[in-house]
C-alpha cells in the first residue's frame, strides 16, 4: 500500500509542468491528506498565484488554528509598518545625587526602553563585553571613578506581566520561554552546564553556569542520563512553591559539559549587578550580597551616555531567521508602549489586530496572545498569514522582510514547531517563473514533526 501511495504522488507530480497546475496540485493535496498520520489533524492549505490572483489551493484558509513561529510573520511585519524598518531603541545611563571629587554620592541608573538585544552575541556592537566596557567609559567621561551608592536597573517604563499568556509552565524556565522586560539582558539567557554518569540512569550533576553567577538562580538538579545519542531531552522548571528551580529530563551518558539553557530570573538586575561588579572590582556574587532588597525611585536622574540599538532591519533578521521568541515579545510591548503608553503585550495584540483589521483582515481570524507563537492557545488563519505576506511584498521595507526569511528545503519560508503543531509560510517561485504565497499550517498529527515536515516540503516542492 505504501509503495502505490508513493507511485501516485510522484506521478501527480509529473504533471504539473502541463498547464493544469491548479488541477494538479490538488490531486496531490488530496493524496497528502489522505496519509494516516493524519486522521485526527486539522490541516489548512492556502497558495495564490501572484502573477494572476487566482486561488491555486483553498483547504480550511478560514480555519483558525495554532501557527507556533509563523506568527512571527505577523508581528514582523507590522512592527515594519509601524515602528518603521529603521526604529532603533535607546537605553540611558544617568546618575542621582552630586559628584565630587570623582566620587559620586549618589547611584548609576541604567534605563531601559525594550531592547532586546543588549548584551546579545548575535551583534558586534552588542555583546556584553562591548556594552560593559562602553558603560564603563561613559561614567569614567562623566567624571565619576567611584560610586558610594549601587548602579540601579530601571525597567518601569513598561507595565503588565513579564510572561505573555497562555505560556505553559514547561516553557517559560528555558532560553526560548524567556519574556520581555524595559530592561533585557544577554537576551534574558543563561548557560548550565551539567556532567552525566556512565550508566543509562545515573544522576546529572551541576558543573556551573555561564556567566559563572546568576542573580536569583537557585537549582534542583532532578536529570538524569539517558542513551548516548538521546539528545537534548532535559527542561528547566521555574521555582513553583520553593525557591528551586528545576531541572527534569534526561541527557545522553558520558557527558562531561553538557550545556541547556534557561531563561534568567532577574535580567535587569542581572546588569545591574555585572556593572556594579566591574566598576567596584568585586565578585558578581559579592556585589549581589550586599545589594538592597528595593529599588529606590528614580525621580531626579542626570542623563549622561545614551546606547543605541541595531535598528528594526538587523532585529528582524534575527527574528525571523533565527526565531528567537524574546524578539517578538519585545516587538508587540514596544507596539503597544508606542501606541498606548503601556508596554504591555495585550495591548500590543489589540494594535495588531487593529491594523490588520483596517487592511482588511477580520479580527476573529488573528486570535493572538503573543507576539512570537510560543502559546499553544493562539489561533491564526492561512487565508491571514497569504493577506499580510502579500501586502508585505508591496512595501517599502520587503526587501529586508524577505532576506530575513529562512530558506528551508529551497524555499523562502518561516517554520513553525510546537507540540502537535508543524507550519510553513512564505513564497515559492516555480521553474516557469511563476510565484506564488501559500501559508501551510497543520495541528494534531500523529507521529513525528520530522516525519510531517518532510511530507510538506515534498508537497511543497510540487509547486517549484
């Protein structure tokens, strides 16, 4: 059954060079579909011929299901027409209380406005090491060679939660569960590194952390080893109901620094603290010892040195090549921060659907929570995804939009992948010259996301 199921889809690919695309494709459609690993899915297919207009596949478009990281596209591009494809972010150093003599009488105040790639590798302009050694030479211009007070981290321009809705629990402790603050740091991630026994079962043990002291990261190492070539299968936990944080799962035998990565406690404090401890020559952990249990406030602050992010194009590029979660998070708070005087991300949602919804998209069919996908309980449309992939390739900035685009399976498109969920969205040019957009999403399947990925790509493929 198998080998016929395979002999008809190769053979309905061998027709579409004929005139019948449409037809064609379809026929395929119907064969991909079919597939048992499919029973129990809800699959929503749209692809549109940019040449002519017309509809080459409509299956559900109307269908509201979960998009994961397609619902990058979104953000991405609003953010593009909004905040404008040269939108940078500025993060202030000032100081309260007097100088003299070089000493100030008084603390640094390190003010955030939402970038989220301070202190990230991704930039040379800002990798920690730059962004400390800039800080610290701007206080050093600003006449101040010792401090008696703290550096301070100032996060109050943006209200609301840290963690969008709707994110689970097994999410929020690692890297890419990280959520936005006014004041990112290292892109809010941590590095454990962890040593496994010989024998399948044997206890992980703690190696250490990179930096080498996290503010607030205190762990229960729970793992344990697994078959050699097992991968990755280990989680961070968040502390629930003790001051732990949690490392479940398992990681491969014989590993003597193997390294996951979680998402920081306490970022901006984070910063605070790594300043403080470079401009007083003392420990991270020594420095956070001694720091007070509040923040004062910061009424009467002297600014002296501003830090200017990438702008929006370099910030796009990573985001969407890179899917990093933190991107699109900071992207819907600075939305609605700039709209509404709130950086909170169900605002940022509302002005999302606004917009859509005056270039005529109906807000029922981006049911957003967050601006990167992560949430299980979004629910998007193909025929919405195809609407904001079009009106980006008029746009000013598309060419920015598109380079930042992955290029998967030969292809010009943004994946997504969460628990039960595989999708695809983008733009595919044929060998006839024809292109066309399609939004491919699919939930519920049976079996492995490697094993519908593939299936996809191979329908996919009938279209080049």
């Amino acid at each position: 059954m198998k080998k016929v199921f395979i002999g008809c889809f190769l053979a309905v690919g061998a027709q579409l060079g004929a005139q019948n695309l449409p037809g064609s494709f379809n026929d395929a459609y119907r064969i991909f579909t079919s597939d048992k690993i499919f029973d129990h899915a809800s699959i929503s297919l749209l692809v549109v011929n940019d040449a002519t207009g017309k509809t080459v596949t409509n299956s559900n478009s109307a269908m509201g299901l979960a998009p994961a990281s397609c619902q990058k596209v979104i953000t991405a591009c609003t953010s593009f027409e909004l905040l404008g494809h040269d939108y940078t972010y500025k993060t202030t150093l000032g100081y309260t209380g007097t100088i003299t003599n070089g000493v100030l009488h008084g603390d640094v105040v390190i003010k955030g406005s939402g970038d989220p790639t301070l202190g990230s590798w991704r930039y040379t302009s800002t990798s920690e090491e730059t962004i400390i050694a800039a800080f610290k030479a701007a206080i050093l211009r600003a006449g101040i060679s010792e401090i008696k007070g703290h550096v301070y981290a100032d996060e109050n321009l943006w209200k609301g939660g840290v963690t969008p809705d709707g994110w689970i629990w097994e999410d929020i402790g690692n890297y890419y569960g990280a959520g936005a603050q006014a004041l990112n740091w290292r892109e809010n991630q941590y590095d454990l590194i962890l040593r496994s026994g010989e024998r399948v079962g044997d206890t992980v043990n703690f190696v250490g952390t990179s930096p080498a002291y996290v503010s607030g990261l205190h762990l229960a190492i729970m793992a344990t080893a697994a078959g050699k070539e097992t991968g990755d299968n280990a989680y961070i936990y968040p502390p629930q109901g003790s001051p732990y944080t949690s490392v479940r799962g398992t990681i491969p035998v014989a590993e003597d620094s193997f390294t996951i990565s979680g998402s920081m406690p306490h970022p901006a404090l984070q910063l605070a603290i790594t300043l403080e401890s470079v401009l007083k020559n003392l420990p991270l952990k020594d420095i956070a010892l001694q720091y007070p249990d509040k923040n004062p406030k910061f009424d009467s602050v002297t600014i002296f040195y501003t830090h200017t992010s990438p702008d929006l194009d370099s910030i796009v590029f990573w985001f969407l090549k890179k899917s990093v979660n933190l991107y699109g998070e900071a992207l819907i708070k600075t939305l609605a921060s700039k709209f509404t005087n709130v950086g909170a991300a169900d605002s940022g949602v509302s002005i999302i659907k606004s917009f859509w919804q005056k270039k005529g998209i109906d807000p029922a069919s981006l049911n957003v929570i967050d601006g990167s996908g992560l949430s299980p309980a979004n629910r998007i449309t193909t025929a919405s995804l195809v609407h904001v992939l079009q009106f980006a390739k008029k746009q000013e900035w598309f060419s920015s939009f598109y380079a930042a685009l992955p290029e998967i399976n030969g292809i010009k498109m943004k994946s997504g992948s969460i628990g039960g969920v595989v999708s695809y969205a983008g733009y595919v040019r044929g060998k006839n010259g024809t292109n066309y957009t399609f939004a491919f999403i699919i939930n519920n399947f049976d079996g492995n996301a490697s094993e519908v990925r593939k299936k996809m790509w191979g329908l996919l493929d009938l279209l080049k």
